[in-house]
C-alpha cells in the first residue's frame, strides 16, 4: 500500500517522506517534482512549482496537479503500488484530484505549528499564493483552510515539534506510522 504525506508546504513532507521510503525500502515520489516534469514535458521548459503557478496561473496549475494525481492513482507513473509518496501543500484542496486522491492509500498529515512554516515559507521570499500587503495573515487563512482537507485525508495525524532533531522526528514519523498499519491490519 501507498502511504501518502500530506501538509502545509515546508513540513518536512519530502524530507521525511525520503526518509521513511528508505526504511521501508520503496519508492519515494514527490508530485512536485512530478509536476515540473509534466510541465517540462508539455511545454520545454524546467520551472518549479512556485514559478510555474505565478507564470501559468492556478487554473493551470491545478490542472496538472490533477494530471499527476490521476498518474499516481492509476499507477501508470511507474506501476508500482507500494511507494511514499509527498503531496503538494495545496493539492489537497484541489477539488477536481477528491475523487483520484482516495485511491492512492494510506494519508499521514505532518503537522508544524504554523509559525514555524510561516518562517520556513518566508526564508525563501514572499511566494505568489499570499497577499503581499498581509502576508502572515493571509498565511494563517490558508493553513487554517488547508488543514481541514489534511484531516479530512488523514487516517494519522503526526506533530512535529520544530525543535525536535531531524533523525528523531524520521523516528517518531515511522513509528507512529508502523504503529498505525500495525494497528489497521489487527482490526481487519
């Protein structure tokens, strides 16, 4: 089964997603990372996530977020069904990925108190999806937005104390999440 990680943008997503694929010795897939192949597919040229919905747009970001999801859930990215794979911070709350998304497993959200992101998000400049004139404000809007489609997926939910060192937090990810299958394949 796919375990599939969720939450804001700089959680720690694909870091612990990498992580956690190679303790289980599976595939790690980012839809970010898929994303900027398929839009380096369809239009040559290699942007980012950031740059490709500030140039194209979110409609159009959107869009090939639900290309990637489809990707992903029939498993004609690769095939293989028993893979980590990171979603976008705001794929979730892509309405037309819903019926896609509860195809590809098992969700796990990483939850970071939204200070905490808000200073990560920031360190690499003010991104196109806040408001310049109130940029923590309309942050906190988001996260709140964004975090009810994160539980809604969720079947575990994972705090992650910011100033808990990175290889304690890949340990604390994994046990909650063997914990949880563990917990799953006992009740079926």
């Amino acid at each position: 089964m796919n375990i599939v990680i969720t939450g804001m943008k700089h959680c720690g997503k694909s870091t612990h997603g990498n992580a956690l694929a190679e303790h289980l010795k599976c595939r790690f897939c980012d839809t970010d990372d898929m994303l900027t192949d398929l839009y380096r597919e369809q239009t040559g040229k290699r942007l980012s996530p950031r740059d490709i919905f500030r140039d194209e747009g979110e409609s159009f970001f959107r869009n090939l977020e639900v290309e990637v999801v489809k990707q992903l859930a029939s498993g004609s990215s690769d095939g293989d069904k028993n893979k980590v794979i990171a979603l976008g911070g705001g794929l979730p709350a892509n309405d037309a990925v819903t019926p896609w998304l509860e195809k590809l497993g098992f969700f796990v959200y990483l939850k970071v108190s939204p200070e905490i992101i808000f200073k990560r998000i920031m360190a690499r400049g003010l991104p196109p999806f806040l408001d310049p004139a109130r940029p923590y404000e309309s942050f906190n809007e988001l996260y709140k937005q964004r975090e009810q489609y994160y539980l809604r997926l969720a079947n575990l939910v994972v705090e992650i104390d910011h100033e808990l060192p990175l290889k304690a937090a890949d340990k604390l990810i994994i046990d909650r999440i063997e914990e949880a299958l563990n917990e799953r394949q006992h009740i079926r």
